[in-house]
C-alpha cells in the first residue's frame, strides 16, 4: 500500500506533516461538499436549481424518476426526498 504526506502539520508552523500525523476530518465533507458546489454555483457552471438529470444525463434513464428533478438546493438543504437507510 503507498501512503504519503505532504503539507504543514499545523497552519503558520515550518514542520512538515508526516503519514503518522492525526488530523480531524469526521463530519467535514458536508460543510467541503456545500462550499464546493457554491464555488462552482459561483462560477456559474451550476445553479441552485440545476437538477440530477441535467447534471448526470448519462444516468438519467436509469435514475429513479423521482430524483431526475431534484435540485443541487434540495440535495444540500436534505430536501430531495431520498430515504433514509437504516
């Protein structure tokens, strides 16, 4: 298995981090998720409104006709009427 490290172990320090280092990343990709489709909301190349099937057409006909139409804004909002799995 290749691992590697490369960065700062801490913001505003010289040392460098190493595959041995710890950092807290639970519960981060939501907040990482959200900021990443307001870049892209941002830089127009999605909008609040942009539904799955326009985003992912090549899935749209397999894709439950019940999610086609669901928006990045329900998605993000826990709107979108996707069930939860146990």
């Amino acid at each position: 298995m290749a691992r590697g490290a490369v960065g700062l172990r801490r913001a505003g320090s010289d040392v460098a981090a190493t595959t041995g280092d710890k950092f807290h990343i639970g519960s981060c990709t939501k907040s990482r998720t959200a900021t990443l489709a307001a870049m892209l909301v941002e830089e127009g190349k999605l909008t609040w409104q942009t539904k799955l099937a326009d985003v992912l057409p090549e899935l749209a006909g397999s894709m439950h006709p019940d999610y086609r139409a669901v928006t990045l804004e329900q998605l993000l909002a826990h709107r979108a009427g996707v069930p939860h799995k146990a």
